[in-house]
C-alpha cells in the first residue's frame, strides 16, 4: 500500500484510533493549548516564583521566560504550578539577561495554554541561578503543550520543510525523519489523508526567531550567513529553544544559532527522447501596457524592475531544458499583439540566444476572459504546428479554471516533416482556495480542499472532449499544466482510472514534487499522456529551481533561474522522430 510506506511511525494509540474511527486529537505543534503542564488552575493568581531566566526576549516578544527547576512559592498553595513561566516585561525596566536568577511576585494566569506572569516585583538574586540544562528531545514529543515555558534541545536532525514565513515572521516549517508531503499525494482522500495529515502534525516544529517583527533583509539571526539561499530540504541540528505558543500553533522561540547543511541546488535535468515538452506555471506574468508603462500590475510585476527580473528567471529557466514544446500556465490574457505578455516573453527567449527560433501558439483570443490565461511556445525549427489550436470553453471553464489549449505538432527536420504527430494541452484548474465557495465545491474535508468539484467537472469535461479529436490526433495526447489537485485526487483519477499514464508515478516521490504549501511538498503540475503516447516516453523529470527556494531569491539572483515562479517546471521526453 502506498501510504505506508511513507508515513512515518505514529503513536499505537493514534494508528488504533484512526482504525476504529474514534476522534482522534492531534497532536504536535498545531494542537489546541491547555492550560499548564500539572492542574489546571481555576483563575489567575498571585504567585511568587524563583528560578532561572531561560530565554530573554523582552524586545522581541516584551517578556522573557523563567524555568524554577523546583517547586514554587505560593501564597496559597503550590498545587497546580507549573516548571516555566514567561515573565511580561515591565515597562521602562530593564530585562534579565538569560542565565539570571531572579524572583518573581506577581499575577499568574494562562495564555495560549503558556503559563504567563504580570510581574509586580522583580528582584536578582545574588546566589547562582539553579543549574539547569535544556531537555533533552530525540523525538518529536507526544503532546507540546506538556513542555510549554520549557527550554529544550532537540537531538536529532530536523529537514526545512517550509520558509514561507521566513521573511514575514522569521518562522521556519522543520519536521522529524524527512520533509513533510501533501497528505493526497501519498494518501487517497478520506481516511488516509487525515493519517498522513496526522503523521505531519506530530513531526512537525516550527523554529522561530523570538520575535513579532520581519528580521533584517528576511534573514532570521539563527541562520549562518551562508544560509542566504537556504534551500527547503536542507538538514538542522543543534536546535534549542523554549517552547511557546504563538499565533495558533506551538513553536520552539530559539536561543542558540543552529547548525546547517544545506541541500545542494540541482543541474539541468538531462532528459532522454527525440522530442521534449515540459510545463511551466509563470507565477502571474504581467507585462503593464506592454510598453513600459501600467505599472503595478493586477496580478504580476508592480514596477518595470520587477518585470526584467522576473523576464530574466523565465527565460533562464525555459533556455536552460531545452525542451521543443512549452505549455505555459499564468499568463496575463492580454492578447497576442506584439505588446502582449506572451510576445515579449517570445522576445527575450530569442533574444538571450543561441537559438532564435521561439514561437507561440496564436489562439486568437483569450483563450477564454480570465485575467490569466494558459498559453504555448514552440521551437520551429524542431516542431510545426499542425492544423489550427482548439480550445474548450463553457461549464466550469467560463469563470472558475482556465480554458485549455490544445495544439498538435509534428517534429521537422529542415523544412520536412520528421516524425509521428502528437498534440500538447496546456490545462489550468480551479485552485483550492474557499473564497466564494458553495454547495459541492465546499471543503468536504477529505484533504482536497475546496472547488474539488468544479476541478472534477473540468477534468471530466476536458476528457470527453479530448476523445473528439479536437486537434485531429487522438492517438499521441499529452495534458499538461496545473491541476491544483495533488497526486491521488480526484481530478487527476479522473484521467487515470480512463486510461491514461501518469509518467512520474511509481518514482521516487521526494524528487517528484512541483510546489510546496505550508511546509508539505506535492505535486499540482502534471503530465497526463493517452496510451499511445506513453509508449513513447524515454524520460522525465522535475527541476526543483522554484518550490524548494526561498521566495525572495528571485530579487537576490534575477538573472538565474532560481525562484522564477512558485511551481518547479517538469519535462517528459518522448521518442517520436523517424530512426
């Protein structure tokens, strides 16, 4: 089965729960907070507490946290108390430094399940703090909330699973024994989804930086200097910290640097076949008016600047795979004068060289009124257009997914014709965001979000269609592009359960990926070729310059194809020429 052989060792309660079909709370470092680690207490409290300050952070989170090391003082009772507390800084008065022993009187109540101090008397002691060294974690503990206030240090190397926060908040997404997935690409919907999803809870950790404000230039103090193009998949050790509970999710608030190795940046993947196609999600390509002025854009580049960067990563990136077909997804629907995002996009692909022989697909119009659109290049001396583009409009393709583009081709060599045709689609499905979502297209919460409805209508819708021949090959097809559906979802069963091959399944699914969403890799970018094409594969593979990258390295390495869109491109070659 799949699933297993993915899903790290939960605990035998967990697995046993999720058998029988009893809830199941789960834990890790997104459980709800309780209150204290021992008996609850029933309201805030006056305390006096001593002990040793484990954390200082009172400019980053205004408080510092105090770890007793034994029982404490009370006024009334020492029943309920609890190891660690986080001291709120008094205003205008300097902070102990961590290391410091001090004793505490004031009013102690819970926040967020950490258990908080409004200080109304701070004194240093003079004789040494309590000897304490942090707890020692060589796994992933059963409940955070038991350790909350505690200073800890995790004894195992931990994978970056996720850095979008990393600018924002200083916040990174790490996990025990690997990189998190998506539950649906490894588990079916239902069931066991919701395992995997678990599985991911209990091994996930976020590291944070101490604190509320972005760190300077997006770099959070704990990572080396070298660590600037820190690579999602890169490996943490020596990571200590206190347990805290901030914006609805347990996290560890660092106190010492950690120690990195980094995931090394992949070559050029070398793909085997007479014939290549690859898809590619632009991430919103904009152009203004097309020339130089209407700026910012709807969706894309908000000043010129931008738009050159962006431009260089794009054709960095299609340059480099050297593929002969193109289906492009996120587009601006601007048409395909000269001024069009898709013509100026043509233009810097021959303008950067060697070869100058980059054209695209002329639908027309739109395709369809979306602000973005699919569309696809074409190299001409390699293949020619065959017949005029198809395109599927009506149904869920009027206001929810993207109208797609199919075109058939056939290689040439010179001016003749040099092989079997075969047709490329270039799909963009709704995504799975629940803005605005009703009924059906509701998340019905077996891991495929929202608009999983209207995703399964286009993908039904653009199989029948297919089944006409629009393009005039029904034999050699190839649906590429964004299904906004993971690996084991609906959408994409809908093709696979008809007949049709998926070239990437059965691999490796740590090299398979296109996208990474909070902190779990999965793919939404997929090939899906007919029988008779996929007898013709002779490779495939994904670049992973984008989805493992931190999302502001397009600005640090404009002219690389690192971090030129949020979605890794893929490539499948195919033996189609004449021997």
């Amino acid at each position: 089965m799949r699933l297993l052989s993915r899903v790290r060792p939960l605990s035998v309660s967990l697995v046993c729960a999720f058998l029988i079909g009893a809830p199941v709370a789960m834990p890790a470092m997104a459980a709800s907070p309780v209150i204290f680690t021992d008996t609850a207490p029933p309201a805030a409290r006056e305390v006096v507490i001593e002990g040793r300050v484990t954390g200082a952070f009172a400019d980053g989170l205004g408080g510092w946290f105090v770890e007793t090391g034994r029982a404490a003082k009370n006024e009334r009772t020492a029943k309920g108390m609890p190891k660690a507390v986080f001291v709120e800084a008094l205003p205008g008065q300097p902070a102990p430094a961590a290391g410091i022993h001090v004793r505490v009187a004031g009013m102690l109540r819970d926040v967020d399940g950490v258990a908080t101090l409004r200080p109304e008397r701070i004194t240093t002691l003079t004789a040494p703090a309590p000897a304490l060294t942090p707890l020692q974690l060589k796994g992933p503990p059963d409940d955070w909330s038991t350790l909350a206030g505690r200073w800890v240090r995790i004894d195992a190397p931990l994978t970056l699973s996720g850095q979008h926060e990393r600018a924002r908040r200083g916040t990174l997404v790490a996990s025990f024994d690997g990189r998190l997935f998506a539950p649906t690409e490894i588990g079916w919907p239902g069931r066991d989804a919701h395992m995997v999803r678990a599985a991911n809870a209990f091994q996930r950790v976020l590291l944070d930086d101490g604190r509320e404000d972005p760190p300077a230039e997006g770099m959070p103090w704990y990572l080396p200097d070298t660590a600037q193009a820190l690579r999602t998949g890169s490996v943490l050790t020596g990571v200590e910290g206190i347990v805290d509970y901030r914006h609805g999710a347990w996290r560890l608030q660092l106190t010492a640097p950690v120690q990195v190795q980094p995931a090394p940046r992949p070559p050029v993947p070398v793909v085997e076949g007479d014939v290549r196609i690859a898809a590619f999600n632009l991430e919103n390509l904009f152009n203004g008016d097309g020339r130089g002025g209407g700026f910012p854009t709807a969706r894309g580049a908000r000043t010129p600047e931008e738009l050159a960067r962006q431009l260089e990563g794009l054709v960095a990136t299609i340059g480099a795979l050297d593929v002969d077909v193109a289906a492009l997804m996120e587009l601006e629907n601007d048409g395909f004068d000269p001024h069009s995002s898709i013509a100026q996009l043509v233009d810097a692909l021959n303008a950067a060289g060697p070869a100058r022989d980059w054209r695209f697909v002329d639908a027309g119009q739109g395709p369809g009124t979306n602000p973005i659109r699919v569309g696809m290049l074409y190299r001409h001396t390699r293949v020619r257009p065959q017949g005029a583009p198809a395109t599927l409009d009506g149904g869920p393709f009027e206001d929810l997914s993207r109208v797609p583009l199919a075109q058939a081709f056939v290689p040439v060599r010179g001016r003749r014709a040099d092989g079997m045709d075969f047709t490329v689609v270039a799909v963009h499905f709704k995504s799975k965001g629940c803005s605005n979502a009703e009924g059906e297209n509701r998340d019905r919460g077996d891991g495929q979000a929202c608009w999983n409805a209207a995703r399964v209508e286009s993908a039904q819708r653009l199989r029948d269609w297919l089944a006409t021949a629009p393009t005039g090959t029904a034999d050699r097809v190839a649906v590429m592009g964004d299904f906004n559906a993971y690996a084991l979802e609906d959408p994409v069963r809908t093709f696979i359960d008809a007949g049709w091959r998926d070239p990437f399944a059965g691999g490796d699914v740590d090299t398979h990926y296109s996208f990474v969403f909070d902190g779990q890799a999965g793919r939404l970018d997929h090939a899906l070729l007919g029988p008779a094409l996929a007898e013709r594969v002779a490779g495939v593979a994904k670049w992973h310059i984008n989805a493992d990258e931190p999302s502001d390295m397009r600005e640090r390495e404009a002219s690389a194809p690192w971090r030129s869109s949020d979605h890794d491109p893929l490539v499948v070659g195919l033996r189609l020429r004449e021997q």
